[in-house]
C-alpha cells in the first residue's frame, strides 16, 4: 500500500472556511476518502461507479457530470479531497438553507446567477435517469405524471415574480414553503 498522505495545514484551514466541520472531523473524514480514493483525488469514472452502487436501476453518468462540475471548484479535471469534503459538509449540512443554496447551484449551469426553464429540464432529467425511475410530480395539491407540464409546474411555483427565470432567493423560498417541490427536485 502507498504510503498515507497527511493533509497539510493549509487544506485543514480551506476546509475549515468552507464548511462547519470541526478539525478532528475532517482528519476522520481524510481517512475514510483514502480508503476509497487512495490517491486523493476523485475522477468522473469514479464518481459514477459510487453513483451506480447506489441507483442500480439508473445511469447517474448525466446527473455525476453535474455534479462533478459543480464539486471540481478549481476546474482541474479531478475532485480533491477538500472539494469533496466541503461539498459533502454543505449537502449534508443541517441549515436548510445551506443546502438550498447548493442545489441552487447544481441547477443553474450556466452559472448567471439565475435558473432558465431549460436548465431545469436538463437537471430534473438527469435526476431521473439516475434514480432510474418514471417521473412524477407529487405536488401537495395536484400530480402531473408528464414530464414537461410537470417541469413547467414546478418552474411556475418557482418563479414567484413570473420574470422567466428562478432567482436564488425565489428557490429558496418556495422550496422551504412547498416541500413536496424539494422532494420532487430531489433536494428535500
Ligand atoms: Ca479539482
Ligand atoms: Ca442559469
Ligand atoms: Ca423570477
């Protein structure tokens, strides 16, 4: 076996200021990551070959290209172990709106800050190839089992000001309100 790596100090103090672990969670977090990655780092394939053995029935390689986008901070191709751990504190976060935030993210590809009904689309999509699953929209009061109306629901319940396009502050909002909507985007 190599020899373990030892996060150096510099990564303890990214990873402080980025999520709320403590310390002594992160090193306990460290050993677990090298059990699976025992190079430190994180590739797309592999990514997808965790996904699988969770979504049998799916294919997660749309919904891990996301995410992988999303988790790769610094765009180098491969997930290092801090971009994995603070990605991890935040989605595992209990502060709702922490993890709001971050899905807010995962939905607006092309990062401008706003979510366009065809960045839903793609993402509810993949969501659902991953699951492996047909979709179906169980809002509180009314399911649509069509795809498209069932995106352009949820899109309408979102866009609370009707300006075509989800604010951060409008998901985060209405998300909290309906959590039959966050359930349906899988984010509950
Ligand atoms: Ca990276
Ligand atoms: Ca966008
Ligand atoms: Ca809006």
């Amino acid at each position: 076996m190599a020899d373990k790596r030892l996060l150096n100090d510099e990564e303890v103090r990214y990873i402080l200021r980025n999520s709320f672990l403590v310390e002594e969670e992160i090193r306990q977090w460290y050993d677990t990551f090298q059990v699976d990655c025992p190079d430190g780092r994180l590739d797309k394939q592999k990514l997808i070959e965790m996904h699988k053995k969770f979504y049998k029935r799916g294919s997660p390689e749309d919904f891990c290209e996301l995410l992988f986008k999303l988790i790769d901070k610094d765009g180098n191709g491969t997930i290092e172990f801090m971009e994995y751990l603070v990605a991890f504190a935040i989605m595992t976060s209990s502060d709702p709106n922490e993890r709001l935030k971050w899905a807010f993210k995962l939905f607006d590809l092309n990062r401008n800050n706003f979510i366009e009904k065809s960045e839903m689309v793609n993402v509810v999509k993949a969501l659902y190839e991953m699951i492996g699953r047909e979709c179906s929209f169980d809002f509180e009061d009314e399911t649509e089992t069509d795809f498209e109306s069932g995106v352009k629901s949820a899109f309408d319940r979102l866009d609370i000001n009707h300006d075509g396009h989800i604010s951060e502050e409008e998901f985060i909002e209405v998300c909290k309100k309906v959590p039959g909507l966050a359930k349906v985007l899988r984010i509950g």
